[in-house]
C-alpha cells in the first residue's frame, strides 16, 4: 500500500535531526510523533523552529524517545511503498533516527511522491484504456492535482504536509477517471 510520509528537523545542517514524523496511509490511516532528541542530538536552527513552531523543550516535554518511535515505524512501514516530497532530505531524517535506534539506516526505503502520482495516474487510465501517451496525460494530471490541492504555502507540519501528498494521489485519481469520462462522452 501507499504510505505519504514527512519529517521536520532541527535544522538544515549536518548536524540537524528529525523532530516530529508523520505518516498516512493512502487509505487514510495515519501517525504523527514529535521526537524526543537522541543525547547526541544537539544542533539547532531557531529559523527551523520558526517554520514548524515546535521547541527543543516541547519535544523533550511530549516527545516520543527516538527509538521508540523508530521502532513503531519500522512495524507499521515494513513492506509498504513509502514516498516523501524531498527523498534526500527526509532520507537523511530516517537514517538518521534508524542509526540513534541502533537499526539498520536501510531497513524503511524512501521514494519520491512523484513517483506515486505518476503511479496512481498511469493505473486509471490503463484500466480505463487511455492509450494516447497516457505519460503526457498522467503529467498533466498531477499538475492539475497540485494546484487544486496543495496549499500555496506548505503547512510545514509533518501530518499536515504527509495528508497533502496523500490528497494529490487522490485527486489525481479522480481527475484521470473525470478525463476518460470526458474523452468517451466526447467520442460518442
């Protein structure tokens, strides 16, 4: 199944870390946990903390530890197709949550969403029997999903920015269903 993941860190730095992940299954299902800093977990960007409003204290108030957290994502996430907006930098985020658990920095595998609403678009269309260059149609597709789904400004939030992503394969599915609708009605 499609899992909408995202992570906010500390900071941007190579010392930075995740703060709060969240996940959300494509049919709806979801998590969200602030993260607890590892001992040595240390840098920390105040513009960071401006964009996602989460505190070094709140997290050491109502943070999970990381290594709980590490393991509840391994158990939910194992064996599910897991996409982010920004593979690099959440990629950093997991592994290095993974390693302060003292798990292998591969065991969860990080694709980009891009790759989810291409997937979701192509799916329809096939199943309906769109073959005129479903790829061009399918592009078309997710840029309309995004501007009628996606806020203007990213809520930089993990929940928040996993159910946007989550939102956009969706309404790439309807739009794809609405095109071939159209194209039938069109040709008869």
């Amino acid at each position: 199944m499609r899992v909408f993941l995202d992570f906010e860190a500390s900071s941007l730095g190579e010392g930075g870390f995740p703060v709060e992940v969240a996940w959300v299954f494509e049919h709806g299902r979801s998590e969200t946990h602030l993260i607890r800093p590892a001992p040595d977990w240390t840098e920390w960007d105040p513009e960071a903390q401006a964009i996602h409003r989460i505190s070094r204290e709140q997290l050491e108030a109502e943070g999970a530890d990381h290594a709980d957290v590490a393991a509840r994502m391994l158990d939910q996430l194992s064996g599910h197709a897991l996409y982010v907006t920004a593979p690099s930098w959440d990629g950093q985020w997991l592994s290095r949550l993974l390693r302060a658990a003292g798990l292998p920095r591969h065991a969860l595998r990080l694709k980009d969403s891009d790759e989810a609403h291409r997937e979701a678009a192509l799916n329809v269309l096939e199943v309906l029997g769109v073959r005129d260059d479903p790829e061009a149609v399918a592009e078309r597709l997710i840029a309309q999903a995004r501007l009628n789904v996606l806020p203007e400004t990213p809520a930089h939030r993990a929940l928040a920015d996993a159910e946007a992503e989550r939102q956009v394969c969706l309404e790439v599915q309807r739009l794809a269903r609405e095109a071939v609708k159209a194209s039938r009605w069109n040709r008869a």
